[in-house]
C-alpha cells in the first residue's frame, strides 16, 4: 500500500500536475469573468441590437414541456469568447516560446591574418 501511495504522490508532486491544477484554477476564474462580459455586457447590447429580446427568456412551449433555449445560446456565446481568448494566449504563448527555443547566431569570426594572406596568395595564383 505504501507503494502505491508512494507513486501517487511522486505523479501528484510531477509539475506537468501542478501546472495543469493552477491552469484549472486560472481557467475557472478566467470563465467567470468571461461569463460577467457575455451576460452584462453583450447580450443585453446584443439584445438590444436584436430589437429589445432578452436571450435568457426565450422558450418554446411544446405541449406541457417548456424548452428554454436562450440560456444554451449564451452559453455557446460564452463558450465560443472562452475558446477564443484561450486560443489567443496559446498563440501569443506559442509564439513567445518559438523566440526563447530559437539559439542566437554566432557571429561570423573574423579571419586571422594568416588567413588573409593565404587568401590573397589563393587569389595571385588563380589570376596568373
């Protein structure tokens, strides 16, 4: 059972876990806030734009079953804002990542004078 327990908390302890736990963390908040911007500030500009319809109140009555249907459309508005942002930062992530793997280019070292005058004696024996 120790074992176990021992190999538990060296994948728990791993940062790849860590790192996925704070993105979780981040995630949640960050689609808190994103639910803040889509509800307060977009759907009711969205609404309005629309002719004064609230998404949330829309519904269609089949029946006795009352399928309310504006609640899944801003929830797809949030989703597709969500998965835009995240898209953004992986880009913008991607591309800062690109920069750092890149290694500098070593500076073309200069020729000697040995190598100068090798060069020129390579060059009279050619022209002659």
């Amino acid at each position: 059972m120790s074992k176990f327990l021992n190999e538990f908390k060296a994948f728990a302890m791993r940062g790849n876990v860590l790192d996925m736990a704070v993105g979780v963390i981040i995630g949640a908040a960050f689609g808190k806030i994103v639910s803040s911007v889509v509800d307060d500030l977009l759907m009711p500009v969205l609404g309005t734009l629309i002719g004064g319809l609230d998404f949330t109140s829309l519904a269609i009555t089949i029946g006795d079953a009352k399928i309310t249907y504006g609640n899944f459309v801003q929830n797809v508005i949030d989703f597709l804002i969500i998965a835009f942002c995240i898209f953004l930062l992986i880009k913008g992530v991607n591309k800062l990542a690109s920069k750092k793997d890149e290694p500098e280019k070593p500076a073309e070292p200069k020729p000697t004078n040995e190598e100068k005058l090798l060069a020129e004696i390579r060059d009279l024996l050619k022209n002659k």
